[in-house]
C-alpha cells in the first residue's frame, strides 16, 4: 500500500476514476497501528476496484487539515474527487469490506 506524500501524488489519487480510500494515520497511534494489517489486507484484495493509500498526519499536516482530520485513524472514501464518506476510528476487517462493497456496487 503506497503512501501519499505530497500535493502532487494526492491530486493524481484524487483524479483517479475508480474510487479511492484514504486513511490518516500516525505511527505513535496504537488503533491505526491495529488497522493497518486490515487495510493492507483490502488493498491488495481490492487493487483493480479501489486505490487505498495511507497518509501519515504528521508528515503531511495540510491534507489532514484540507480534510478536517480531528481524530485518527480516519478513513475517507472519495469518488470523483469528492468525499463520498468519511469514518474515524478503529474499524474491524468486515465493516470496512461492507462500505467498500456499498461503494462498488453504488459506482
């Protein structure tokens, strides 16, 4: 799972037709250190449907500020460049599998 780390590489993520999940986290977070496994996990098994890619709130402050990231882990799904939904929070491999269906099979 690859790692946003600039303007640059999140407007190419963002103007992408499939639609695309972002999770902000940090490394001193212990739920997004507990999700990570899990998101790993859906990107490799959803790479032709969704672009899944992290961001670490630390490293890159103004997109966590763009998305008026309060808490973490927070979890945004996007399509066509805008936020399509939004979760913070530890989020357990099933639920996170249910609102990537929902999202594929609303495309």
């Amino acid at each position: 799972m690859k790692e946003i780390k600039n303007f640059a590489e999140f407007n190419a993520v963002q103007n992408q037709s499939k639609p695309v999940l972002l999770d902000f986290y940090a490394d001193w977070c212990g739920p997004c250190r507990a999700l990570l496994p899990t998101v790993e996990k859906l990107a490799d098994k959803h790479s032709d449907d969704f672009i899944i890619q992290k961001i670490n709130v630390d490293t890159f402050p103004e997109l966590a500020g763009q998305f008026g990231v309060r808490s973490i882990p927070a979890l945004f799904v996007l399509k066509n460049g805008k936020i399509a939904e939004s979760l913070v929070g530890y989020k357990s491999e099933v639920e996170l599998e249910n609102i990537l269906q929902g999202h594929l099979e609303a495309a």
